[in-house]
C-alpha cells in the first residue's frame, strides 16, 4: 500500500471523520438491521466448521432458531477444540487453520488460557479500532489526533510457538501485541508508537526506558494504556524528559500536541486525578471497551453517557439478564437471552458475543447496563465471576470502585490500588442447642475486607478503623443489597487493611503479571487474591 505525503494523510483523515459523523446518525436508526446482517455472515462461516456443526449452527439460520439451538459456551468448555486447532487440525471453530492464538490475561480466573486469532478477527480489530479513534474525532469536531504519533504501550509482540502438528507453527502472545503486528501500512507509518521492536522488550523497566528514549524527540499527540500502567509510565516519562533546570510538571509541556489519552481494561476512576495531572490539562480522556474476543465499544459522548456499542464490526451481541444468569446452567439459560433490540435500560446484562473469531454465543464475563437504547449506550459494571456475592450481598466492581473513590475525594486521600474478599466469620451454636435443626444450614455470616494502598505523600493518613466507616456507610447508601445484609446481620462491618506502597505490585511480580496488559481484579468472593497478599507481604497494619 503506498505511503502518503502527511498533509493528504490528515486531509483523509477529515474527510473520513466528517463522513463517520454521518455514519453515527444513520447507526442510531440502523442497529438491528446491522446486527441481521453480522449473525448472517458468520453463521455461513461458523456453519462450515465441525465443532458449530453439531452444536447445529446452519449457514444464514434466523436468531430464534440460532438462540433456541446453540447452548451458551464458556472458554473452559471451548478449550479442547482450541487445543485441536493448535494441533493443526483444520475447520474447528472457524473454516481453515489458525495460526495465531492470543493469550488471556487470566484475571478471573488465575490461568491464562490461548483464544484463536483468525484474519477476520484481525480484519474486525483493524476496522473497530480506527472506528473508535474517528469517534473521538467527531467528539472533538477535528482531526488533530491524527497529526501525531500515537503511543501505545500495550503487551509484548514477543510470540511464542506451541503446539506441534501439520501445517505452520502456531504462535501464541497478547492479543494487542499481536495487533500491533498487523498494523496496515499506513498506520505503522503514520501513527504507531514505540515500534514492534521495544514492544518486544519483555522486561517492563527496560521498554520504558527504551520507549522514553525513542518517542521524546517525536511529535505524540495521543497516547493509550490502561490506566494503572498509564501512571507508572507518566512518571517515568516526565524524569526522563526533565533536565537540570528544567522539572517537566505533565506531558503536554513536553508534546505541545498531546490531546488524547486513550483507556480501558479497568475503571479510570481511581487514577483520573493523578492522570489529568501528569499528562495536561487540555488533554481529553476517551474510552473504550475491548477484550481478547473482540472490540465492542468506544466513547462518543461525554463520559457520563456511557460508551456506544458498535453493531456494524462484525460481531453479534446477545444480553441476559444477570438476575437470570447461573454459571453452572449454560446449557439451560441459553433461551433467555435477548438481542440488542430488545435491552432495557437500567438492567444489568451479562454479554454474549458471536465473532469471527470462532466464538459462537460465547460467555465474554463482562456486566454491563445500558444508559440508552437509540443508541445503545452502556457502562461497565464488572465481571460476572468478579463480584462479592459469598454472603449474597451482590456488589459488583462498579459500586466498590464509586463508593471508595467517593470516601478517597471527600476526605483527601490519594487512591493506588485495592482489593476487596469476603472474610467469614464463624457463627457460636446457639445457646442449648448441639447440632442444627434437620434439614436446615447455619447462615453464612461474614464481612468484607478491604487491601488498600494509598499514594504515598497522601496528606490526611487515615487508619482501617477510619475508613471501614466511611465505606461501610457509604455501601449501604448505594448497594439495597449490602444494606439489606448489613441490617439482618449477615454482615458485619468491613475490616480494612492499609498496606504500605509497593505492596500490590509486589503481588503483581510475583504472580509474574507487572506490565502489559495484566491488571489487579478489584474484588473476588473467594480469597484467591487476599490469601496471596497476606502471605508475600507481613507489613499491612489495620
């Protein structure tokens, strides 16, 4: 593909930007006709290979047929036909050879797994990404994103072969790494930031220091990372930067031309303060919702009306509601899930997605609750296996991120990172009593504990005492749930643990996840995360 002169490049760059403007409006009328169209052209895919054959995919099948017939999956019931495809056995999940498997971050579940990496999956990430960044275009009403480098500190594109059979060798990394690979030329000369080969650089100490040293002296005028990296690496940025004389307080002091920081993976909320500070204050935040199975949504309005579902990439969404949801039942609750024409506002959805990545009504793990329906508009609420609901209390990432931050800007404190798990409490027999009545179970009774690490330099240091105070009230403002365990006495008041900094990136190290595109889950109902915090670390005081 030829490479253009920069000046015709942004002169497309507007013209495209102006014709996505009117694209948007004639989405916000045309999204189910989009969504016919993508269960179309992937059933006539998916129906050509073995694995969807017999789960009764059929080449263009109306929905009520494919809900009735194809169960929900799970990646665990997924995994031996992945394994067959690295093997290199053809038309498994998706018709010829896959040689390309991106690697989970393994957040829910503790094990990173291998998901397949197909053209078309490629082709889909190509065309959601640039879709997204002309979102933010029409947002802003220019294209001055596009007249910079834009710096994307994403995992390694470091591949690792596995897996032994006919055919090519395949190859497994992260999936972003991967994408980085398969940049089209146009953005690779243009736009792409540090370059494949510091991307390679596994040690995170090292690329930063090499990715410092390349994109200094360029013209950055968009810089993406998940929040908790983005931090780190805008500290690191600005030593590097600075000079004698001379203390850079944020980046735009350094690129003049900084205007957008890209984000997703985790709620901005508890590194936004610390953000908007290091990187300018001119700089605009934009939002995006993007997994290994695919890209599903971007920010197109301010942030507080959620970030737009995009129908017209290729994908087929369904949505079941999480009060209907059950894990255990997959086969069974297929039938209950509804399409994007018929969401409901103020629901919260457990997402099923179709892709041309092999993934039929596939199990993503996200919870989401729409704002709007024309468009579709959602916010993120949490992970369907990331929730607090040990005690059936069922509070979710969204409340305990809103409500912690709510106490951090009321009272002064500067937030690092968290961790919430459930902390059972064994209940004394009751008086006179030797064993339970027949037939009947004791009551769980537990509480909440709380890892927190503040910002060191935090001005007010409160104590665990405190702040479970201030949290245990301000949960049971927001959450029925918790507050209706919280006066029936299922639980007591939370126990919070103030740890000292570098805790949980001690955790991260040694689970061997500091870098990339690994993050912190934020809240488990089992002690997965909080056993392992305990037992690397003996200095957390109450």
């Amino acid at each position: 593909m030829p490479v253009w002169p920069k000046s015709i490049y942004t002169f497309g760059v507007n013209l495209k930007t102006a014709g996505v403007e009117w694209k948007l409006l004639r989405k916000k009328r045309a999204g189910p006709a989009f969504q016919e169209k993508a269960l179309g052209n992937l059933t006539k895919r998916l129906a050509l290979a073995s694995y969807w054959q017999t789960a009764g995919i059929e080449a263009g099948m109306p929905y009520a047929d494919f809900r009735a017939r194809v169960p929900l999956q799970s990646l665990e019931q997924l995994t031996p036909a992945i394994e067959r495809m690295q093997q290199g056995e053809a038309n498994v999940l998706w018709p010829g050879r896959c040689s390309l498997f991106a690697l989970t971050a393994g957040t829910t579940t503790g094990k990173p797994r291998h998901l397949p990496v197909t053209e078309e999956l490629l082709a889909h990430f190509r065309r959601a990404g640039f879709d997204a960044l002309l979102y933010y275009t029409v947002r802003v009403g220019h294209a001055g994103a596009f007249r910079g480098r834009h710096l994307f500190y994403s995992g390694s594109t470091a591949l690792t072969p596995i897996g032994e059979g006919p055919g090519p060798t395949p190859y497994a990394g992260d999936l972003s790494g991967i994408a980085a690979l398969n940049l089209p030329a146009w953005a690779d000369k243009h736009l792409y930031e540090p370059g494949p080969t510091i991307a390679q650089i596994s040690d995170w100490d090292q690329q930063i220091a090499a990715l410092a040293a390349r994109t200094g002296p360029r013209d950055v005028s968009l810089f993406a990372a998940l929040p908790s990296w983005a931090a780190l690496i805008t500290d690191a940025l600005r030593d590097k930067y600075s000079i004698a004389n001379r203390r850079i307080t944020h980046l735009q002091a350094h690129w003049p031309n900084l205007e957008c920081y890209v984000h997703s993976g985790v709620p901005i909320a508890p590194f936004s303060d610390e953000l908007r500070q290091a990187l300018g204050p001119a700089v605009k935040f934009h939002e995006v919702f993007a997994a290994s199975e695919g890209f599903f949504a971007a920010q197109d309005a301010d942030a507080n009306k959620g970030l737009r579902l995009m129908p017209d990439v290729g994908i087929f969404y369904e949505f079941i509601p999480l009060e209907e949801f059950d894990e255990a039942r997959l086969s069974q609750i297929g039938p209950k899930a509804v399409p994007l024409a018929e969401v409901k506002v103020g629901i919260d959805y457990a997402m099923i997605i179709t892709t041309p990545g092999g993934l039929a009504r596939y199990l993503l793990g996200d919870v989401v609750r729409f704002l709007s329906t024309a468009p579709p508009r959602f916010v993120y609420v949490g992970r369907t296996r990331l929730r607090l609901h040990a005690f059936e209390e069922n509070v979710s990432e969204k409340d305990l991120t809103e409500v912690l931050m709510t106490i951090c800007r009321r009272r002064g404190w500067r937030l690092m990172n968290f961790h919430v798990a459930p902390l059972a409490i064994a209940a004394p027999a009751p008086t006179g009593a030797t064993r339970n009545p027949i037939g009947q179970k004791p009551s769980p009774k537990g509480r909440h504990e709380w890892w927190i690490e503040l910002k060191p330099g935090t001005v007010a240091t409160p104590t665990g005492v405190q702040m479970a105070a201030d949290l245990d009230a301000e949960l049971q403002r927001v959450s029925p749930s918790y507050g209706t365990k919280r006066e029936t006495g299922v639980l007591d008041a939370p126990f919070v643990r103030l740890v000292m900094p570098g805790v949980f990136e001690h955790w991260l190290r040694y689970r061997q996840k500091w870098g990339g595109q690994h993050k912190t889950p934020r809240c488990r109902s089992d002690r997965l995360v909080a056993d392992e915090l305990g037992s690397i670390t003996h200095f957390a005081r109450d």
